[in-house]
C-alpha cells in the first residue's frame, strides 16, 4: 500500500497524530478512536495492523498490552518523495512569513506609535490644564485687586 492511501484515511491519520504525542497502548489508542469515529475495537485493531505493516507505527509487547509509537520510516518516504514537490509552495509560505512579520511589526510600530501620540496628547492637556490653571489665578488676582480700594 503506498504512503498517501494509508495517510488517506481519516482514521489513521488520527492515529498517527495519537502516537505522535507519544507511545499508547492499544486500548487507550481504541478508547479515543472509538469515541471520535464511532468504530469497533477490531475496526481499530486492523488500522493500527495497516500502520505498522505499512511502517507507520511500530508495536511492542509490555505484559498484557501492546504499546504503539511512531514509526518515522514510512513518513522519511513521504516525506522524501513529496520534497520534488516543495518548490511549488514552499515560495509561497516563505512569502506569506514575510507578510505576517511585516504586519507584526507594523502592528508594534503602530501600537508604540499610538502611545506615543496618547502620551503627547496627554501631555499637551496637562500642560494646557496648567497653563488655565495659572491664567486663572492671575485674573483672580487682578479682579481681587480692583475690589480692594
């Protein structure tokens, strides 16, 4: 079976994603599979048969149960075989990494930008409070002084 009918499976593909957060039993790998795919513990059983036939996963005996893990063999030829592939996306995400750096700089530039603007506003009302302030006080003044004869 080749690598992409066996990763072509929903079921398996979820399998290999259990595994690849480390080594599970069998029972604990059907538990989560049945509770997401409604499958049988056979149905499960015979999934986990094609992943380490396929050299996907490999399976190890530890007393009564049987362990699974990630087998990278099988992945290492996907893997190798869609890297003739690469060049066709591989530009783009690089261009889409460059446009999402941009826009976080552009989003903490703008964000020290417009604390900068709010301090100078700020600034600018203290300073404007004061100066009303100090206007104040000097016409007091001079109204205080006409009352007085």
């Amino acid at each position: 079976m080749h690598a992409f009918d066996v990763l072509g499976d929903p079921v398996r593909r979820r399998i290999l994603e259990l595994l690849a957060e480390g080594e599970r039993s069998s029972g604990a790998v059907t538990e989560v599979i049945r509770a997401e795919f409604g499958i049988s513990q056979p149905a499960v059983s015979q999934h986990l048969k094609v992943l380490r036939d396929n050299g996907f996963a490999t399976v190890r005996p530890d007393g009564p149960r049987r362990l699974y893990a990630v087998d990278d063999t099988a992945l290492r030829e996907a893997d190798a075989w869609l890297g003739r592939f690469r060049r066709f996306w591989a530009p783009h995400l690089a261009a889409m990494a460059t446009e999402v750096a941009r826009g976080r700089r552009h989003r903490h530039t703008e964000s020290r930008t417009d604390q900068q603007s709010r301090t100078d506003q700020q600034s600018h009302i203290d300073q404007q409070s004061r100066t009303d302030e100090q206007r104040g006080t000097d016409e007091q003044g001079r109204i205080d002084e006409r009352k007085d004869p």
